[in-house]
C-alpha cells in the first residue's frame, strides 16, 4: 500500500467517522453524558473503520494485510489526537468537566493554581491517552474485519 492510498484511507476514514460520531453523540449523550461520549467514539471508529476496511480491501491485500492495516490506524490515531486536543481547546465546558470531577475525586478545598493545573494536565493526557487507545484497537479490529469481508478480485 504506497503511502498515498493510507492518506485517502485515512482521510475517509476521518470524514466517516465524524459523520458517525455525529449520529452516534445525538443518540447516547442524551442517555448518559459521560459514558454516552466514549460508548459514541467507540462505536464511531469501530464502525467507520469497518466500512474503510471493506472500501480499501484491495489496496489493504495489495501487500502485507497487517502493515497496511497499522499504517492506516496509527496515522488514524495522529489524527484523533489532534481532533481531541483542538476539540477540548475550543470546549469552555470541559475544564469545569474536569474541575467538577476532580472535585468529586479528591479533597481540593486547599488546592493551589499549580494543584489545578497539574491534575487537569493529568486528566487531559488520560483523556488523550484513552481517545488514542480507541482509535488504535477498535480502528485495527474494524480495518481487518472491513478487510477480511471483501473477497480479493480476481484479475
């Protein structure tokens, strides 16, 4: 796969799954705000990749199956961590997210600014850690069952 079929792969990759996670945001975040977010990416690049991985089967069986496939997904997650990050920039709400559950977790009535600003630092790199760790294992399990669906042509 040369590396301009993982760029379209991951571009449609990238627009697939904000149209799902759209949908997907509507219909769980009403049920449960907190883990309607997660269920919603999950379920999102699950999904998406899924459908990249039956579009792409040819290119992805071109060569190594496995290759291909951790390309596309690590590229993948560079792009989910920048949408995350970009995403919690223009978000005023999720620093009082992570202030309220900070508050709920620890004992904060004698917390300085620099207690503030290393735990929601630490929040914030979980959140982006979890966010590239969806994107890794359920856009690899998607791309190689959306792979393995379609049969190779024969030529």
């Amino acid at each position: 796969m040369k590396f301009g079929d993982v760029i379209t792969a991951v571009a449609s990759l990238a627009v697939i799954y904000i149209l799902l996670a759209f949908v997907f945001l509507a219909v769980f975040v009403p049920v449960d705000p907190y883990w309607g977010l997660d269920v919603a990416n999950i379920l999102a690049i699950l999904v998406a990749s899924l459908i990249v991985g039956y579009v792409f089967a040819a290119k992805i069986q071109e060569g190594s199956r496995m290759g291909a496939i951790g390309r596309i997904v690590v590229l993948f997650s560079v792009v989910q961590m920048f949408g995350f990050m970009a995403s919690m920039a223009v978000n005023p709400y999720m620093g009082a997210m992570m202030e309220e559950g900070l508050e709920s977790m620890f004992s904060t009535s004698g917390w300085a600014t620099t207690d503030w600003l290393g735990y929601s630092h630490f929040v914030l790199i979980m959140m982006a850690a979890f966010n590239v760790v969806f994107a890794l294992v359920f856009g690899f399990i998607g791309l190689y069952v959306g792979s393995r669906l379609r049969k190779p042509s024969k030529s």
